[in-house]
C-alpha cells in the first residue's frame, strides 16, 4: 500500500513564539524573493524548534481592507500547504529546525495559480539556500 501525503497545516507548524519572531527579524536571518512574495528564514538547532515554523505576513499598508488581507493569507496558506513537503521532509533528514515569515509585498491581489507557482519557486530557492 503505497504512502500519501496529508497536505496539512497544523498549528504546531505555525510560528506563535514571539521570542521566536523577534530572533527570526534580528541578526542572521537569511531572505529570498519571488515576487510576489519575500520569505525571512532562519536555521534554528532542534532543541530550539523542531520541524518548519511558518509565520504569514500581509502588511495593513499594502491592503488597509481587512477583507483583503485574508484573503491574501489564506492564498498564502493554501500553497504552502500544498508544496511544503519537500522543505519539510529536508529539513526532518537534517534534523534542524527552520524558521520563515512570508511577506506579500505587492500592492494588487494576485490569482490563486500565480501565488502558487510563485510558493514552489520560493521554497526551491530556501531548499538551495540551506
């Protein structure tokens, strides 16, 4: 019986920590860009957190409606869920724990499909950063 993959986003794989949040936009984080989206991301040893942590940024100044920010989070979100496997299972081989914040940082709404082609290019580049 072959193995599936759960597309899951639990909220133990949600970064929370704001002890967390600030050593992630202190220092020696690490970012990369695949417009329309910015990822900080930072190694962290496993003791400090295990597994990949993921905090989801749409700023109030981009999008003052609120309607639209969750919308762009939940696009967000959704592509993440869909293509985090392969950071995640790199990062369980490693044993290490990974730190990231998604920003948007376009002023529009952009579709579904071109958020998600964008996620897959973003994950690669942290996967090659690492």
């Amino acid at each position: 019986m072959p193995h599936t993959v759960r597309h899951t986003f639990k909220k133990s794989e949600r970064l929370c920590s704001r002890i967390l949040m600030d050593r992630l936009f202190q220092g020696d984080n690490r970012s990369v860009s695949a417009y329309p989206i910015r990822a900080v991301f930072l190694p962290v040893e496993p003791t400090a957190q295990q597994g990949v942590s993921v905090l989801i940024s749409v700023p109030k100044k981009r999008f003052h409606d609120a309607v639209d920010r969750n919308r762009v989070k939940r696009q967000l979100r959704e592509a993440y869920r869909k293509h985090k496997h392969a950071l995640t299972s790199r990062m369980a081989e490693r044993g290490e724990g990974l730190l990231i914040a998604f920003v948007y940082v376009s002023p529009q709404i952009e579709s579904t499909d071109y958020i998600e082609k964008r996620m897959v290019r973003l994950l690669d580049k942290i996967g090659e950063a690492l």
